[in-house]
C-alpha cells in the first residue's frame, strides 16, 4: 500500500446512520403522482458515467416532496442504480440540491472529514469497483444491490488533499472528453443539416430552376427515379438451422452494420453453397441497409469496403448495389437523409416490436439522381464533413484511453501526486 493511503469500505466513510439509505419504495412514490413540473426525482435510468443526466428527469409536486424530506438530495450525494445495470451511479452537484433520490435508487452521504466526494465517484465509477459490486449484487434473473452490500464496498484512499489532486487531475480530462463530445453534437446537427440542403437543393449557386415531384422540390435538371431503377436490390440469405450443405463462410447481420459505418467485429459464420455465395457475396461499394430493426433505426446504412473479410449478408440486411452511373456514397448519404426524417420509417411494416422495410418497399421509395459530376460533388463535401467528425470521434477516443491508464495509475498509487499548496 502506498505510504499515507489507508483500506477502509464504504460504510466507514459515510455520515452517520444515515450514510447510506434507500430510496422510497413504490408506495411511497406512485407514478401517478409525476407532473411535469415541480422536485425532479432521479431514478436510475438517469445515472451514467459518474453524473446525472436531466433531459428525461421525472418531476414530482412541491407537497408530494415534502412528504419525502428525508429522500432530499444535498451537494455531494452519491446515488447509485439498486437493480439491474449495476454500476450506474452519479454525483449530486449543487444544481441538483434538494432533488429527491427516486424509488430504483440508493443514496450514500459521503463524511467530508474522510474522504472527498469528487475523487469518490471517480473510484466508484472505475471498472474494477462496478466488477466488485456486479459480483457482489444478488438475485438470479435481475441483480440487485442493497445498503448492507454498498457498505462492504472496499476502498482504497489517498490523504484528503492528494484525493483533490487525484480529482482535479480526472475531472479536467472529463471536461476535455465533454468539450470534445459537445463539438462532434455541433458538427453531426451541422452536417445532417448540409445533407438536407444538398440532397435536395443541389450544390450552391448551381441550380436556379426547381420542379415539385412527389418528395417535394428538386432542381430541375435531377432525375426523380424508384430505388429498383437506380440500382440492384437484393435481401440476405436466411439462416436455417437444418441448412446442412456448403462451406462455413463469413457473414453481416444488423448488429454489423452502423449508421454510417460497418463493425468488423464479432462477424459469424454459416454455411454457403457455391451458387449461394456468388449470390449473397459483397462488392466494395454495396450499401447494406437494416430490413428489420426497431421503428426509429430500420434502414440504418453502410457502405461494405471489403472489411474485415471477404463476406456475404443474412437476411435481415438488403444490399442496394449502385448502377454506373450512380454513386454509393450518394446513395448512402440518401439513405441516411431518410432515416433522418423518418422517411424509412413512415415505409415500413411495424409488427410487434419489428419494424420491417420489406424490399418491395424499398424498392418503390422515390430517390434524385442528379448529374454524375454533382453527385460525386455532394457525396465529396458531406465525406468532408464527415472526416471532421471522426477526427473529432479519435481525439474522444484518445481522451477516453487517456483517462483509463492515469485511473489506473493515480488510483492504485503507482503514480504519486503532491496536493496543490491551495488544496484546501
């Protein structure tokens, strides 16, 4: 252990007998009783990533809050998620004072003698902590984590004025991964405003003559023309357990395929035929769109590059291969207009939680077709914008790398720092 760190656990650095509490049960706190206005109520769908998250947040009346007062939330409090995705949890800021911890939750008061709140969230969000308390947790189809549980939490801690450093240090690399997310937000609601101008007006300055078609106005000189006339359709094959001929070949399903981009990971095999493979095998430059998915991401979209392998498709994708004189990458930047504005939506056959957009369908969407000198020119400028996004997307990443080694570093005491002369 390094010199001046001590072991202790969780309920040894808690306020008192009410260091560790949960919240309200459901009788206490009814749906009923929520109201778009009034106390917010933090439940754990609203804890993530060391913080609270208040864009869904429930509210509850005044009067119906007092009645809770002992539920109330003060600057510092530690909540946590008591069941199911164990190791949610957040930091209560002064903002968020006098909210009530809500039913799903338990709240922890740290003692600000003991230890500071800011590095504590740190450690409880660090992946060997979430491991100790997942293994912990009880029940069979649902963990569950109760007081008695959190107080046995182990803890490592540094002198108070080390655990400032230590929080400083990892607060200003969050801030630095939250600058960088708000700049990609920025340019993702920039570029989709650029493919909705661009993929419907044209390129600027180019065109002063528009005609209405049936998806609305277009400049003059652009083909309206169905999916089927712009390019080959094709759904996948269909796994079949008894399917018992062929060679074992790789393959793409929904969880494959990104907007915007192909996962190479966890690719599966089945088998092939010869006949079936030369059938379903990919192109460089096909576009693979999800046939069935949930209503608000069915026709999700990728162009296949070749990577990670040589693979076909299963039939939960359709594979739309572009003719000559249509380029992919406008047609996957169409695509993704469409599932944009809900245009795929509005397409498809909703079953019970599927929703599918059926080849026919797809097939009989209306598309524009402009020059090939001008698609070529819009699928270049939003591949520019884009390109800022996923440099954007790599210095997140490095951020969120850098993050992980200096926890592991700074948590465990390999790496020392003096308190600032000012930590107090």
């Amino acid at each position: 252990m390094p010199i001046g760190w001590r072991d202790t656990v969780l309920s040894a650095v808690v306020r008192g007998d009410d260091g560790l509490q949960t919240g309200p049960f459901g009788g206490q706190l009814h749906a009923s009783e929520y109201t778009e206005g009034g106390v917010p109520v933090v439940m754990p769908k609203d804890l993530g990533k060391g913080r609270i998250t208040t864009s869904s947040v429930a509210r509850v009346p005044e009067a119906v809050a007092a009645e809770l007062a002992r539920h109330r939330l003060t600057k510092d409090d530690i909540l946590f998620g008591r069941r199911g995705d164990i190791g949610r949890c957040g930091l209560v800021v002064e903002e968020e004072r006098g909210w009530l911890c809500g039913t799903g939750c338990l709240r922890a008061r740290p003692d600000p003698q003991q230890t500071f709140a800011p590095f504590l969230i740190h450690v409880i969000s660090w992946e060997p902590t979430v491991r100790w308390l997942t293994e912990n947790a009880v029940g069979q189809t649902m963990l569950n984590l109760n007081t008695s549980i959190l107080g046995r939490l182990p803890l490592r801690l540094p002198p108070l004025g080390e655990q400032r450093k230590i929080a400083a240090i990892l607060s200003s690399v969050d801030h630095a991964i939250e600058a960088t997310r708000a700049v990609i937000d920025q340019l993702q609601v920039a570029k989709k405003a650029m493919m909705a101008e661009l993929l419907t007006r044209g390129l600027p300055g180019r065109h002063t003559k528009f005609k209405v078609t049936d998806i609305g106005e277009v400049p003059e000189g652009w083909d309206v023309l169905p999916v089927r006339a712009l390019g080959e359709v094709q759904l996948g094959k269909m796994k079949s357990p008894v399917h018992t001929k062929g060679r074992l070949r790789p393959y793409l399903r929904v969880a494959n395929v990104l907007d915007g981009a192909i996962r190479p990971t966890d690719v599966l095999e089945m088998l092939f035929e010869d006949r079936e493979w030369e059938k379903f095998r990919l192109r460089d430059g096909d576009i693979l769109l999800n046939e069935g998915q949930s209503l608000e991401l069915v026709g999700r979209s990728a162009i296949y590059r070749g990577a990670p392998v040589d693979c076909a498709f299963q039939k939960t994708l359709l594979r739309f291969r572009a003719k000559p004189d249509v380029s992919s990458e406008f047609m996957q930047a169409q695509f993704q207009l469409c599932l944009y504005s809900g245009r795929f939506a509005e397409n498809a056959v909703q079953t019970t939680s599927i929703a599918h957009l059926t080849g026919i369908r797809f097939c009989s969407m209306l598309m524009t077709r402009p020059s090939v000198e001008e698609q070529h020119q819009i699928a270049a400028a939003l591949g520019a914008m884009q390109g800022r996004i996923d440099a954007e997307g790599a210095v997140a990443s490095a951020l969120r790398a850098l993050k992980g080694a200096l926890m592991a570093a700074l948590l465990t005491g390999n790496v020392r720092v003096a308190p600032d002369q000012d930590a107090a």
